[in-house]
C-alpha cells in the first residue's frame, strides 16, 4: 500500500477529512522550499503536493503562476525538486509528496528518469495536468510498479466515460476541479460540489479531494461535508506572499492550523 492510501486508509478510520497543501519548489527562495513543507506538515496538512515550476502553467491563476515566475528566476527546475523531496524525506518518512507539474519537464529529462528519480528522492505520486487519462496507461503502469501514484483531475464538464478512464488507470486519490476555471479563481458552489461528487463516486471508488477556488475555512468547512479531501494551493501561496521570507514558514504554518482546526471541528 503507498503512503497515500495508507494516509486516507487512516484518515477514514479516524472519520476525518485529510487536508493537501499545495507549493511551488524554490518559492519564495530555493532554501525555504523543505522549512515550508515542514510547516504544513506541523499545521496539520496530511498530503503535501509540491509545484514543479513551469512558464506555462496553464491551469494555475495569477498567484501560482507568480509564484512559478519567482522560482525559474533563481533556476529551480524539475532536478531541483527533486533534490528538495530528498532533503524533507531526512527528517519525515511519513507525510506522502505528490509532485505536480505538466508534461514538458517530464519530457525533457524522459519519463523513466522522471519515475525512478521520483523514486529514489521519496516521491510518492505525480499530477501531471496535461497528461490525460486516454494516454497515459503506459506512463501509470510504470508509475505504479515503481510504487507511485498517478492522481488525475476531474472537472465539473467530465463525462462518464472520462470519470471511468480515471478510475482505471488512476490511483492515490482523484482529484476534482470545483469550478471552471484556474487555479484560486471563483466562488464554490458547495451544492454543484456535492452533486458531482456523487456521480463521481459512481464510478470511482479512489478517495476524492476536491480543489481550486478553496480559501479559506468556512468553504474548507462545508466542502469536507461531501469530500475526503480539500486541497488548497493559492491561498498557501498568497501568505507566503504576504510575510517576509523570514517569516513565511510560521505564516503558512498558522493559516493551515485554521484550516485543520475547522476540517476537525
């Protein structure tokens, strides 16, 4: 079993909703990217999914694609990233990492190097957003005989047949978009959430976590209703913002202790 599964496998036996922070490698400064992955740990994130930067980050609004901007000006790339999992992996051997990025980084340096350095930093899964499900039973079965997971999106315009070709060749956990748009774009509509969830849920029996456009407690709140999952990225982010590098790790480690706080409420 990998460490995502056995992370939900405990959450459910707990009947507690598991929290996924989201970061860019090498934002704000290269040396504060394992500080930062430590803080969501100690704020009470259970999954931590970690950004390789990219200069085309399609699915990622403004705040994201900022903090992408800052990280491939200091040279942080996917060997980096690497290199950053190893680091975190000295001192947590518990928390799974789920890098996620596009298809081009992965490309560049070949999909069996990408799989078995993952491997070998302590990876435990990827979410590559431009890789779809039709293509990519190849690139999953080579994941999972490595032991890695391949969490696929799913959007409010998936069809049937989409949402069972994730259920076939994903794993770890699914991950649903609850809005069209970009990253930390909108309002959620709770109850659309919840109705997809249900449609989802008929076909895939993965645990789902639901993202984008979640910002604070409240919506964490009433989203953990129908979900297994929340997942928040640009919020994370916009605190980093917001605080000085110094400070960022403390900052980001208070805002995911509220969020944690509420999901446990």
């Amino acid at each position: 079993m990998s460490r995502i599964a056995q992370t939900f496998a405990a959450l459910k036996e707990q009947n507690k909703t598991g929290l996924v922070t989201f970061i860019t490698a090498g934002d704000p400064l290269p040396a504060l990217t394992v500080p930062l992955l430590h803080a969501l740990v100690a704020g009470g994130a259970d999954v931590l999914e970690l950004g390789v930067p990219f200069s085309d980050p399609m699915a990622e609004g403004p705040v994201i694609q900022r903090a992408c901007e800052r990280a491939l000006a200091q040279g942080v790339g996917i060997r980096h990233v690497f290199e950053h999992v190893r680091e975190f992996r000295q001192t947590n051997q518990t928390t799974p990492v789920v890098l996620m990025g596009y298809a081009n980084p992965i490309e560049r340096i070949g999909v069996d190097a990408f799989i078995a350095a993952s491997k070998a930093a302590g990876a435990d899964g990827a979410i590559v957003v431009d890789y779809p499900p039709e293509e990519c039973e190849e690139f999953a079965g080579k994941m999972r005989a490595a032991g890695l997971d391949v969490i696929f999106l799913l959007a409010p315009t998936s069809t049937d047949a989409r949402i069972a070709q994730v259920a076939k060749v994903g794993s770890g956990f699914s991950y649903y978009v609850s809005l069209k748009g970009v990253t930390g774009a909108g309002n959620i509509d709770t109850a659309q959430v919840a109705e997809r969830i249900a449609a989802i849920r008929q076909h895939v029996s993965l645990p789902i976590g639901v993202g984008f456009g979640i910002r604070d407690a409240a919506t964490a709140k009433a989203v953990a209703k129908v979900a297994d999952a929340v997942v928040i990225g640009s919020r994370v982010i916009q605190e980093i913002e917001a605080s000085t590098p110094e400070n960022a790790p403390a900052a980001v480690q208070g805002f995911v202790a509220g969020i944690r706080r509420a999901l446990d409420e």
